[in-house]
C-alpha cells in the first residue's frame, strides 16, 4: 500500500473517531434524468387579429394595437421560460420570413406580444399584425 493510500485511511479512521464524516464523491459524467421535470403551464395559438384558435392556462386576450397583445395566465410565471413562435395562418401563406416576436413578462399574470416584420414593404414600421403561438413553461 502507498503513503497517500495510508494517509488518506488515516485521515478517514481519525475523523470517524472524533464524530466527524469522511464524504465520498460520487460524482459523474453520465447523463442523469432531472431530478424535476418542467411543466408546460400554459399555452395559445391567436390570430393575427387576436382571435384564440386555442389555448389553455390564459382566461383573456387582447390586441392592443398594431403587431401587439397582451394575454393573461391563470398562474403566476414570474421565473418561467416564454417561449413564442410566428405562425402561416393559411397554406397560401408565405410564412414568417423575417417576421419576429418578442415574449415579456407583463406582470406575474400577464404575458405582453409584439409581432415586426422588418422587411415589410411600404411603411416604415416594422409592427405587423401576425398570427402566432406562446407557451408558458414553468420548473
């Protein structure tokens, strides 16, 4: 046996003698499941008009303008993820191109929308009303 080897078996009969604890790492590179696993607390598929084709977890809506909208949860999402996608509203639809949404936390019931697209022709404003869909996930 080496002198670490003797050391380290010391060092560890001495603090169990004393009342103390010798902890052992059982550290390691495998993947493990998470210990908790996140929920998707609230979902919604809107219209470009603000219309709800779908939704669970919110109880209002509202277009507050152009490429703007507010929904309200029915839980609190202060420390969950937002997440947010534009969506075709058609099959004729081009798709979101170089649309964009941003997702914010309004409150710690309220999630606030805005919908651009910047390479829209015409104005210069980018807000364009656009269909899209949110989630809400929640550790």
């Amino acid at each position: 046996m080496n002198v670490s080897k003797k050391l380290a078996l010391g060092a560890a009969a001495m603090a169990l003698t004393i009342g103390g604890a010798v902890a052992v790492s059982t550290a390691s590179a495998e993947p493990r499941e998470a210990q908790r696993s996140a929920t998707n607390s609230a979902w919604a598929k809107v219209r470009r008009d603000g219309v709800i084709l779908g939704w669970s977890g919110f109880n209002r809506t509202q277009h507050l303008g152009i490429g703007r909208y507010a929904l309200d949860t029915t839980v609190n999402i202060d420390g969950c993820a937002l997440l947010g996608t534009v969506n075709t509203e058609n099959p004729s639809d081009p798709g979101a191109g170089s649309s964009s949404i941003t997702v914010g936390e309004s409150g710690p019931y309220r999630i606030y929308i805005r919908t651009a697209t910047p390479s829209a022709g015409g104005s210069a404003a980018v807000d364009s009303d656009r269909s899209y869909s949110v989630s809400v996930v929640c550790p």
